[in-house]
C-alpha cells in the first residue's frame, strides 16, 4: 500500500553514472525496460505490487559526481493484483487522485563505475511522493558496456514516518516502510 515510494528506486539507476567515464554522459530510462516492485509484508503474508516508470533522464559527470535530472514514476499506476485493496491504497494512502506522481531528482553520485563491468555506487537526490520532499540516498549495482547499463536498485520507503496513512487495523498490521526494487537497462550517451 505504500508504493508510491517504489517508483523512485528507478532514480538509482542514476547511480550507476560514476567517476570513471571522463565525460559528461545521459542515461535515458524507457518505461519498458525498467521494472519497479514493492513489498509490504504483514504479521500473516506479504503483499507485492508493482509501479510505472512514467519517464526518466539522469545527466551525470562522472570527474565531479553531480548529477541532474528528473524521475518520474507514474502512482496511479501501483498495483498489487487485487482491486479492493489498490482501491483502498489508492483512495486512503497514496491518494493518488491528488498527488499522481512520484518524482526522484538526483544530484550527485557518489563511487566509481567501471566501464565495462560491475560496480556498486549510491545516487543521492530529493525523493518527492505524496507532496512532499525527502532526501534519500540510494544503493544500485550496475552492469555496464561501453553504451549500456543495467542496474539493480533497493531501497525503503518508511511511508509512514513519511505522512502516509498506516493502513493498519485491528486485524491487520502491516510493516511501516515498505521495501522497493528497481531492475533498469538503458543506453549511455554522452554529451
């Protein structure tokens, strides 16, 4: 129910831009190849959902870390395969009538990426979900060629210290942060 957080792990793949490319580069997330889930378990099961990716660019220099651009994964779009209960997430917690998107700005990215092979670096930046701004700091392992990336981000979303209705009740309690994966592969371009 707390999925609006689930769109922002695509922002970590922004992380995957690091200081040893020696030039400026664009990282162009497709909604078709970027797959965005959530988890929210409770003391009886666990629910797992999924988000859209709306569009996405991360502009990143690799000689200095700064990173710019925008994520933006469409909210209305979470679903965990049962319509009462993403009607209730919807309606209840997320609101998604009201606040439709979920945004992640990076702005700086912080370890080495090797190109070509694997690395692991953190893409810190504004998360902004249901109104309001939070910084975060997230984790991704990255897989790259010369023009290519693939990344695999996780993270939580503490969504109730966040100002997210907690959806529990007497019967149910559910976890307060919800948990977040975010698997991308995209082009690299540079600029």
């Amino acid at each position: 129910m707390q999925r609006g957080t689930a769109p922002f792990a695509l922002l970590l793949l922004a992380a995957l831009a690091s200081p040893s490319f020696g030039a400026a580069y664009t990282l162009e997330l497709k909604p078709e190849a970027t797959k965005i889930r959530w988890t929210l378990g409770d003391v009886l099961h666990t629910v797992n959902g999924t988000f859209k990716l709306e569009r996405g660019a991360i502009e990143f220099d690799p000689e200095t870390g700064k990173a710019s651009g925008q994520v933006v994964v469409n909210v209305a779009s979470g679903d965990s395969g049962s319509e009462a209960r993403d009607s209730r997430m919807h309606a209840n917690v997320l609101e998604s009538k009201k606040f439709g998107e979920a945004t992640f700005v990076p702005d700086r990215v912080e370890g080495a990426l090797a190109v070509p092979g694997a690395s692991n670096v953190k893409l810190h930046g504004t998360f902004t979900i249901h109104g309001v701004a939070h910084e975060m700091m997230m984790d991704a392992q990255a897989t790259t060629t010369a023009e290519q990336i693939h990344a695999t981000i996780s993270f939580d979303v503490p969504y109730v210290s966040w100002g997210m209705k907690d959806p529990s009740n007497i019967l149910l309690k559910v976890n307060k942060a919800v948990k977040v994966s975010v698997d991308v592969s995209g082009s690299l371009q540079k600029r």
